[in-house]
C-alpha cells in the first residue's frame, strides 16, 4: 500500500515523502497515529501544495542568507585591549562581537559561529555558517589601546 508520511517515521521515511508499507502497519501504527495518508488524487495535490510551499520558504532563507553575508562580509570590527610589552590583558569575547554586529542592524546569534576561540592583539577572519552551505567571513581588527 502506498502512502504519504506526515511526520518523520523512523526506519521508513521523512515527512512528505510517498513509501510502501504493509496494510497492518499503516492500519494499526501509522494511521491512528496520525503519521500517514493513503495516496490519492487529493492527498497528491495537496503534498505537491505543501512541497511547493516548503520551496518557496527555502529559496527565501537562501535569499536572506544571501543578503546577510553581503552584509556581514562589508564590516570591519575593530576592538581595543590594553597590553603591556606586546601581552594583551582580556580578550575578545563571541558576545562582544555579536553585539557590535547587532549595532550596525545585522541580526546573528552565537550559534552561526563555530570553533570560535577568544581573540587576542592581530587581525582576524571568523568564520559565520548563515544557513546550510552558506558561510560568511567576518573581519575583525583588535588592536593595543
């Protein structure tokens, strides 16, 4: 029997996706469950409704992801820390960085920055994962006070 899944089964498919199961499963498990439709003309149209609609949300993310790297990557945070002969005191924290990028009206949070470590006295690229394979570079300057 065939049969569109409207939730994640485990060991037999994701949401939206059309897979084969035996009547007594789909009677007994998926369906008082609420996990599956049997595939008919209707149920057709509406998964490629929901399949069309769950693209469009995608292409908007990729869009805005877009636009917020081109964004991120026009920036140049520059930061100050005292030091005393070429050691600096303090470091540059994912916080303080997010907060000067939430000043320029960019919006990002601490979980688009992976393997981030604390900055000391140079110059610096961090990396920003925006959505999926979308990753921009964040230049930051921290300099002697």
């Amino acid at each position: 029997m065939k049969v569109i899944l409207l939730q994640d089964v485990k060991n037999l498919g994701k949401k939206n996706t059309i897979v084969n199961v035996n009547d007594g499963y789909f009677k007994n498990y998926l369906l008082p469950r609420k996990l599956a439709v049997i595939v008919s003309t209707a149920s057709q149209k509406h998964l490629e409704n929901d399949l069309d609609k769950l693209a469009e949300i995608e292409k908007q993310k990729i869009d805005n992801a877009k636009d917020l790297k081109q964004k991120l990557e026009k920036l140049s945070l520059e930061f100050s820390l005292k030091s005393q002969k070429g050691n600096a005191f303090g470091s540059i924290s994912l916080k303080q960085i997010i907060d000067e990028i939430k000043k320029h009206g960019l919006e990002v949070t601490k979980f688009m920055f992976v393997n981030y470590e604390p900055l000391k006295i140079g110059s610096f690229i961090i990396k920003a994962t925006l959505y999926k394979d979308i990753v921009a570079d964040v230049k930051v300057l921290v300099k002697e006070q």
